[in-house]
C-alpha cells in the first residue's frame, strides 16, 4: 500500500476507534504544525479559515486551485493524515465533486468535506439528487486512485437563518445525512447542531460516525463522547480567535503602549524549528 492509502485506512479507523475524534482546523502551515505538535492525530482544514488568509470572504469565493494549494502545503508539512474542507466541492455538477475529490488526492489530503449549502437566499440547500450524484462521483473518484478518501458529507440545515429553511429541522437533516451515508459517505455532519438531547438523538438514528462542530455553548468533548458522537471539530474558529488575539494586541498597543497580550507567544526559536521539520 502507498503512504496515502494507509493514511486513508488510518484516518478512517480514527472514526471507529475507542475515543472520539478531536479536530481542532488549522489555516495554514504554522497552526498545522502547532496542532500536531500537541499530539493530535489528525490535522483537518478550515475552507473559511483559509479564505480569509488569503483575502477571500467565506462561500466558494476562493478557487479550487488555490484551496488546494494551501491544503497541498499544509499536508507535505506534516505526518498525520489531513481531511480538507473543500466547500460544495467548487462547481454545481457531479463531475465538480470529482474533479475536487482528485485534487484532494494530489494535495495530499486522505479525507474531505462536501457541503450542501448555496449561498443562493432562495434555495439555500442544493438539491438533494444533485448533492448525492456528487457524493457517488466523489467516492468513485477515490477509487479510481485506489485511495479511500474518509468523505464528511455536511448539511446546512441548522445553519440556515429562521425562515429560510424547512419547518421541521430534524427531520430535513435526518433524511439529508440519512442520504448521505447510504451515498457512500463515511461520515456526516449537522453544523450548528449543539442541542444535547437533539444530537444523541441524532446519533441514534443514524447510526453512522457523526461529525459536531462544536464551541462556546456546545456540550463538551466528554458529553459528545457520551452520546456517541464519533469526531468533533472546530471550524473557523481558531482561526478568528487568533485575529481577536492580534485585535487585543493592537488594542494595547494603541491606547496602553504596551505589550501585555503578546505574553505567551511560543518563541522565534521554537517556531524556527517547527518549521525547519517540515
């Protein structure tokens, strides 16, 4: 087996195993490196994370080429295996899916994440025979590299502002991810979901790794473990927590001149040297 197939078998069993999951994404090399320096095995991507390093606002604005540029960069910077969150999968038709599914595989990258929302205020989700045709071309792209790409396939549905979305939320999301893992996904995950009851619930019913994105008022790891949940991720918000970090600094600076929030910072040698171990 190749290097990338083992990555995929092992990333996939991370989803079974004993202990839940824990991704918290990274943007870039640096925090890549950060995260898998503090053991975790696994390092996933954040599409808004990286969108907004690069200058993009959030919702397929970046292109697919530069996407996995950056996930290429993180994934031959580390040793674990990385999942990349690669939006809608940049394009409305199944061979879209695909084309982004062999990226993926170039990139380095041994999972992805394939979402189901627009950006489009009228149809906010896509059509679901669109969104599972794109599913089987992503799964058959895989296999035409003979690497078994752990695929996350994610439903806005709880993200959708009121008003917009179906009446009954649960029910909507159940038959999406329930589509989903009967598609061929590995895994799905209900963003914005963080009501306890309503989240084993779903794991219940579903009966199929789930994936939780999770912070401030979300139950905690322990809890989620306990419903059952298989992996827990953290999105955009590591990443928006080191720009509230830099707001800080900047704050500081401007109106104290001085430099308190900069306490902490790992050193220029030990960044130097995560670095040179890439």
């Amino acid at each position: 087996m190749t290097d990338l197939q083992k990555q995929a078998n092992q990333f996939r069993a991370m989803h079974h195993g004993p202990k839940i999951l824990l991704l918290p994404n990274v943007w870039d090399v640096a925090s890549a490196k950060v995260i898998e320096e503090a053991g975790f095995g696994a390092v996933a991507t954040t599409s808004a994370g990286i969108a907004f390093a690069l200058g993009y606002p959030d919702g397929q604005r970046i292109s697919r080429e530069e996407m996995l540029t950056c996930v290429a960069r993180i994934a031959k910077s580390v040793k674990v295996p990385v999942t990349a969150d690669v939006e809608a999968g940049y394009g409305d038709r199944a061979e879209d899916a695909a084309q982004t599914t062999l990226g993926v595989i170039k990139a380095g990258a041994v999972g992805m994440n394939l979402e189901d929302g627009t950006e489009d205020p009228e149809h906010p989700l896509a059509d679901l025979n669109l969104q599972l045709e794109k599913v089987r071309a992503a799964r058959e792209a895989a296999a035409s590299k003979h690497v078994a790409v752990v695929l996350n396939a994610r439903t806005d549905v709880y993200l959708l502002p009121a008003g917009t979305g179906p009446v009954n939320r649960y029910d909507e999301a159940l038959r999406r991810l329930t589509s989903f893992r009967d598609a061929g996904a590995d895994c799905v995950f209900a963003p914005g979901l963080r009501e306890p009851d309503t989240i084993a619930r779903l794991v219940k019913d579903l009966r199929c790794p789930i994936n939780i994105l999770a912070g401030p008022g979300c139950p905690s790891v322990p809890e989620l473990e306990k419903f059952g949940v298989a992996r827990v991720s953290l999105g955009s918000a590591p990443m928006r927590a080191t720009l509230a970090l830099l707001q800080r600094m900047a704050n500081e600076l401007k109106t104290a001149g001085t430099y308190q929030a900069m306490q902490g910072a790992p050193s220029h040698a030990d960044v130097n040297r995560m670095m040179g171990s890439t």
